[in-house]
C-alpha cells in the first residue's frame, strides 16, 4: 500500500493519469502497448490490484479464525469498505478526466487504507506479545500530542495532493518568501501553496513537541519513535524546499509523499 501511494505521486506529477483513457481495461486490452506513460498508469493499477487481493485475503482469513474475528474484524471491515471506495474513486479519476476533487479524495483513502492496515498490525502484534504496555502508562501529554501530529501529517498530506492536482507546487517559485513577500494574499493557487507551507511549519512544532513528550515515555518503541519522527518531518521540509528551486522532478516529488506517508505511519505506530 505504501509503495502504491508513492506510484500514484509518479502517476500525477508525470502526467500519466490518461494514458489509459479507459476502466478496467487499457486502451480496450488487458496488456496495453509499451508505452512510457501508458505502462506506468498500467503499474499503478497493477499493483492496485495485488493491494485490493491482499486485502481480501487478509479479511478472509480474518473471519476464518474466531480468535482474529473478534479482536480484528472491525478494523477488516472498515478496510473493505474503504478499498470498495477506493475502487470506485480510482474508476471516477478516468471517467471524470482527472478531476481535482476526485483526485484528492483518492489520495485521502489511500491514506486511510495504509493507516488501517498499520492499526491492524499493530493490534495483531500486541495479541501475540501479550505483554505491550498499556496506555495508562503513558506520560502526561504524550498522546494528545501523537495524536494531534498523526492527525496534522494526515490533513497536510491531503494539503500537498491538491497541491500537486491544482498544479500549485511552483505558485511560489521561491522560500520562504513567496515572491518576495513573507504574508501574500491567501487566494488562488498562491493560498494553496501558502496554506501548504504553514502547514508545515506547523507540524514541526508539533512534532518538536511530541519528540520532546516521547523522551520520558515508558514504552522504548514510543521514545524511538519520536527523534525518528523528528527527522523525518525535518526530511520533508527539506524535501519541499528543494521542490521549489529544482522545479518538481518527478523522483523528488514521490520521495516528498514517500516521506509523509513514512511520518504518517511513525506517529500512528507511537500513538497506538
């Protein structure tokens, strides 16, 4: 699911949304031409494709065993029904020709996909440890602080998608400034790209806060979490600025969403 999400930014930013202009086939054929764009759309729904069988597959084992029922099938069946969603908003990005809205709302359940796998892991992993700490054990603060970062990296992630479908990334073609001016008027692409950055800045200090809060968390894979969140989150930064002057290539706009996707899963894992 993580490398599907990074496909979709390749997808976008290399314009190959319509190089197969119809759904479920491409170009009327199973095996479509081998074409630059055409074979990278292909990719996409391909790998769609083994995401959407693992998850059947994993539901059906699931429900299979009482055990994994009962402690997992709520998570199974929010999965299902948010890749039936997904199924269905990947069909309206070719019938609704890209459609920005559409476009954002697939990337917005990609992410709530990958997040709902991860809890899935999570919670199957503390079954079989039967020894994870509880979370009354948790230092004061700590989790309203992961939880209002996982919660800002997930809004900002959507942030940076109608970004890159409203071709906003190069509004501001330089940092911090936004053509010279250190507060421009926060309308059109412009605002976008400014709601963007702010944003940003934002999550850092959250995420400075919560690296802080994890430093005395009793839980040794919540204090690794936190400098790791930290670094990351410093990572993206870097990555959107370097964005800018080098005019979005198409690599460093995947490894942008790469990283946020990465953050998205650290502050998630720490918060659970």
């Amino acid at each position: 699911t993580f490398a599907l999400i990074v496909i979709g930014s390749v997808v976008r930013t290399t314009g190959s949304g319509l190089a197969c202009p119809d759904w479920p086939l491409c170009q009327g054929r199973l095996i479509p031409p081998f074409q630059f764009n055409v074979m990278i759309e292909w990719t996409h729904r391909l790998v769609a494709l083994l995401v959407s069988l693992s998850i059947v597959a994993l539901s059906i084992l699931t429900f299979a065993l009482p055990a994994l029922r009962k402690r997992l099938g709520g998570l199974v069946i929010l999965a299902l029904s948010l890749l039936a969603m997904q199924v269905l908003l990947g069909a309206l990005t070719v019938w609704k020709l890209l459609d920005p809205s559409v476009v954002s709302g697939h990337l917005a359940v990609a992410l709530m996909i990958f997040a709902t796998l991860l809890a899935y892991t999570h919670t199957a992993g503390e079954a079989a440890a039967a020894g994870a700490i509880p979370s009354s054990a948790r230092s004061a603060g700590l989790l309203p602080a992961f939880a209002g970062a996982t919660a800002l990296t997930y809004v900002q992630s959507l942030l940076g998608g109608m970004v890159s479908t409203h071709h906003a990334g190069l509004a501001c073609p330089d940092w911090p400034a936004c053509f010279g001016e250190w507060f421009p008027p926060l309308q059109g692409l412009v605002g976008l790209q400014m709601a963007h950055r702010y944003g940003a800045y934002l999550l850092t200090a959250v995420v400075l806060a919560a690296a802080a809060f994890a430093r005395s968390a009793p839980d040794p894979r919540v204090r690794a979490a936190g400098p790791l969140a930290l670094g990351l989150v410093v990572a993206q930064v870097i990555l959107g600025v370097t964005n800018i002057y080098m005019r979005t290539p198409v690599w460093l706009s995947a490894a942008h969403l790469a990283t946020a996707t990465a953050l998205l899963g650290v502050l998630l894992s720490a918060t659970m």
